[in-house]
C-alpha cells in the first residue's frame, strides 16, 4: 500500500487510515457517523504518516487531489449521490459537504 499524496513528496512512516471530510463534522451524529463508516470508499484515504501527522492530508489542495480521484474512479454522479445523501443527516447547513465545497 502505498502514500495516496506520494506526488507531494516527503512520505515518511506507517500508512494510516486518514477521513477525508474531518471526522469531528459528525461528532455527536451517530447516524453521519455510521455512515461515514459504511462509505468508506469515499471518506478514508492511505497516508502516509508523514503526511497525516504533518497535516498536509488536511490541506485543500490535499483534499481536492484525494476527492478528485474518487470521482474518477467511481464516477461523479456516485460521488455526488453520495454526498448528498451524507449531507441530508445534517440538520444545519452542509453546503461545503458538496463536490464543489469540496474540490473548489
């Protein structure tokens, strides 16, 4: 297995098991929570441990490269459904949980 952010150069230690969309966004939501778990196809990320220690992974341009190769590989209208679905167990506003807030 191997860095998904390897591009970026300085990959260092262990791979870890990196939340895409921050984790504390479903913080005291057990059914977002759940859901992020059962998708993770699209949430989790491989990281390096340089990278995911360092924050690097929790950068933009991180986000929109790891949120990018989702889409390519499983479609955008899947990515899009997806998220949308995730956004509905959100009883305030979750406009930046889109593909746009996300890749833009």
């Amino acid at each position: 297995m191997t860095c998904e952010l390897a591009f970026l150069g300085g990959c260092s230690g262990r791979i870890h098991r990196h939340h895409i969309v921050n984790r504390s966004r479903t913080r005291g939501n057990k059914a977002a929570r759940k859901f992020v778990d059962d998708n993770g196809w699209l949430f989790w990320a491989d990281i390096c441990e340089g990278h995911n220690v360092g924050r690097t992974a929790d950068t933009k341009q991180a986000k929109r490269y790891l949120l990018s190769r989702r889409v390519d590989r499983y479609g955008i209208m899947t990515v899009g459904r997806t998220l949308a679905e995730f956004r509905k167990l959100f009883k305030s506003d979750a406009s930046d949980l889109t593909i746009e807030g996300l890749i833009g």
